[in-house]
C-alpha cells in the first residue's frame, strides 16, 4: 500500500505520548490529576439542549440549506459579531462550519498554495502547522518572548513579511499561551499588516473567556481596512461548552467565504442541521451561564499563577484569557534530570502522577501547558503534587 506524501508529512500529535500513558495508568487504578482537558468542565446549558431538541422535534434532520448554514444560524452570528465585536456583516458573509476546526481548514486550502508563506506566532495552537503544511505551504514560526506574555510584537510582525506571506495566524486568547492581546497591541499588528497583501485569520474561539481587567478586540475591528483582510473564526464549543456539538463559524469577506463554501459542499456539506439551530439558541439567548463559567476561570486563573509561581524552577506568566496556563518550567529541568518538556512531562506523570501537555507541541520545549478546565479540588491536588516533586521556588 502506497500512502500518500500528503499524509506522510502529517505530524502525530506530540501530546499522544504522555496522554495514552496517562490514560494507561489510570486505567491501572492509578490516581492520575489531569491538566490535559481542551474542554470546559461544564455541560451545555440547558436552554441550548432544548433548542436541539426542538428542533429534532420539528423535523430538522435533513441536509442543511443551503450546506453553508441556515438562515437562523447566520443571523445569530451576524447579531453576535455586532453586539460583541463591532462587526457588521451580512448573512452572506458568514459560513457555518463543523466546529472552528473546519472552518480554518477550509480557509488554509482556499488562500494557500505552494511556496506560499503563513506566519505562525510560536507558541501556537496544534492543528494550525499541519493545516498549513497540507496545504503545502510554508510555516514562518515566529517566538513570542516570556517578558512580553509571549505576545509578538508588531516590529517582529513586520521582520516576518515577505513578498511570498499570505496569511497571518492570530490567536487571542491564546491556546495554549493562556494570553490576550490588548486592543492597542491589536492596533498596531494591524498598521504593520495592513500595507500588505496578507489576509489574517483571527481565531476569537475564546473571546468571551478573558479574566482580571483585560479587554478584547476583534482584528477586523482594529481598522476600517482590516475589515475586507480579516477572516473571523469562532465557535461554540469553548464558550457554551459545545466541543462535541461541533458548530463552528467563520465571518469574512464575500469573495473568500464564497469559496469556502465550494469546498464546503464538496467535502463535509457542513454541519448537523439541528446542532445548527442550537448554535441560534446559544448566541441569541441568556449568557449568564457564560459569566457564570468565565468567573470561575478567572478564579483558577489566579490560583494556578499564584501556585506555579511558587514553585521551584517554574515561572509563569498571569493567564489574561482561555483556560490554560503556560508555565516555563526549564529551571526545573536539570533538577529532574530531563532535556525537554516531552521528558519532563513524562517524569512528572512517573513520579507525581501529574499529567500536562508538553510545550514541544506548540512549538516551545521549555514549557508546559496546564488547562484550568478541571475542578479547583483537582487542581489543588495536582498543583500540591508538583510542589512536592520540584520543592518550593
Ligand atoms: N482554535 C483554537 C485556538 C482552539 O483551541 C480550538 C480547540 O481546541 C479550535 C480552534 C477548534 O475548535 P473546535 O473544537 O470548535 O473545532
């Protein structure tokens, strides 16, 4: 059997390691305290199940139609991205899509070719490399610094640009850097971009999820001309707890969106119809579930970044949005005797039953991810073990 070179290059996941072993061990009846989780620990609320269920009821469970997302759905996005973000657009300009995931995909194949350049803030999100890479193009990482919150700045921004830069990945909050631009970091990115011919992708999928005085802006709300250059993701799953729903959308410029929803139709033909209705239902309906799950994340926020802190070797900076905090934890590695943070995480799952998310995943061995979407009982325990193991700083 022959496989395809496309397949070939595609990276396994770099977290599979310590998260089958962990799983492993607990399936021993090992106590295992997880950090891995990419989910928020609560359920969908109540009010959005029972659209799904109306709309079961009603007989929704034919194809979406048209396959780019129904009228409802498009109309509660338009609604969000006004009343949320300043964003006019107009149903046309929106795609519904099977969770944000498909949504960026369906962008990378439509604007990327090969030899063609995507910048990719480091540390970034999983799938965005590979996506790039199955295009075949070319991934420009650039490194965010620790004493900037491992934000870029839009001087690095700028060095990055070359004739053959297409797009620009933007990420915030960040998954996993736990980071949130401020709307004056947002701002000047935007003035270096706009003199190019670069579309950014703005990946908001955790906007509603930002902690302490933090404020959010939209990239295409930065500049009256960003808005024709920007592509707008977002979805249900971080911010109503609809990971599994997958509802995804993405707003943009009609000639782009356009095409998106060509490929669309030739591929997956969007997402469950009723699911889609259900999206209508959370993004028109009450929010106060919403606030509800943000207050407890700024609540774990604070506490995990007062707790790492804390700890030997481990330094990390105040998570500002998401739900992960991304300590750099290097100075602990000669301590433990470990190169990486793949050899790390695997000792602190060894010898403190701990599992986390190795940073070389997103593109920076020095680091770790802990998500926060797990109770503060088990992130007290998880964060005690830790202690124990590396002592306190
Ligand atoms: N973008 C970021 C930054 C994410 O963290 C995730 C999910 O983990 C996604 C996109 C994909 O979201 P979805 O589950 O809606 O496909």
């Amino acid at each position: 059997m022959k496989l395809s070179r496309r397949i070939q290059q595609l990276e396994e996941s770099a977290t599979l390691a310590v998260s089958s072993k962990a799983a492993a061990m607990q399936k021993q009846g090992i106590d295992v305290v997880s950090f891995g989780a990419g989910e928020p620990d609560f359920g969908t609320p109540q009010h959005i199940k029972d659209a799904c269920t109306a709309a079961l009821a009603a007989g929704h469970t034919g194809y979406a139609k048209p396959a780019s997302g129904i009228l409802a759905a498009k109309e509660a996005v338009c609604s969000k991205l006004k009343r949320e973000n300043g964003l006019e657009y107009k149903p046309s300009q929106v795609l519904i899509t099977v969770g944000g995931k498909e949504a960026l995909f369906l962008a990378t194949m439509c604007l990327l070719d090969e030899g063609d350049e995507a910048i990719l803030p480091v540390p970034y999100w999983v799938s965005y490399p590979e996506q790039i890479k199955l295009a075949g193009a070319k991934v420009v990482p650039v490194v965010g610094d620790e004493a900037h919150s491992y934000k870029l700045t839009a001087d690095q921004i700028a060095k990055a640009i070359t004739p053959r830069t297409r797009v620009l990945i933007f990420n915030s909050p960040s998954n996993p850097g736990g980071f949130t631009y401020s709307p004056e970091e947002v701002k000047a990115i935007a003035d270096v971009v706009a003199a190019h011919d670069i579309i950014v992708f703005s990946d908001e999928m955790y906007d509603r999820l930002i902690y302490g005085n933090q404020r959010f802006m939209s990239f295409a709300a930065a500049r009256p001309d960003m808005f024709e250059k920007t592509l707008t993701f977002n979805a249900g799953s971080k911010t109503y707890s609809m990971t599994g729903w997958r509802v995804g959308y993405v707003a943009g410029p009609q000639a782009i969106i356009s095409q998106m929803a060509k490929l669309q139709r030739q591929t997956t033909s969007g997402t469950a119809t009723f699911n889609q209705h259900a999206l209508a239902a959370a993004l028109n309906g009450d929010q106060a579930p919403v606030e509800a799950m943000r207050r407890e994340f700024e609540r774990r926020a604070e506490y995990m970044h007062q707790r790492l802190n804390a700890i030997k070797g481990v330094t990390c900076v105040k998570p500002t949005g998401a739900f992960y905090a991304f300590p750099n934890v290097s100075g602990a590695f000669a301590a433990l005797g470990v190169k990486g943070s793949l050899e790390f995480s695997a000792k602190v799952l060894e010898e403190a039953h701990v599992a986390l998310v190795p940073g070389a995943a997103f593109g920076m061995d020095t680091n770790v991810r802990l998500s926060f979407a797990t109770s503060m009982d088990n992130i007290r325990k998880g964060l005690d073990r830790l202690e124990q193991l590396l002592g306190k700083a």
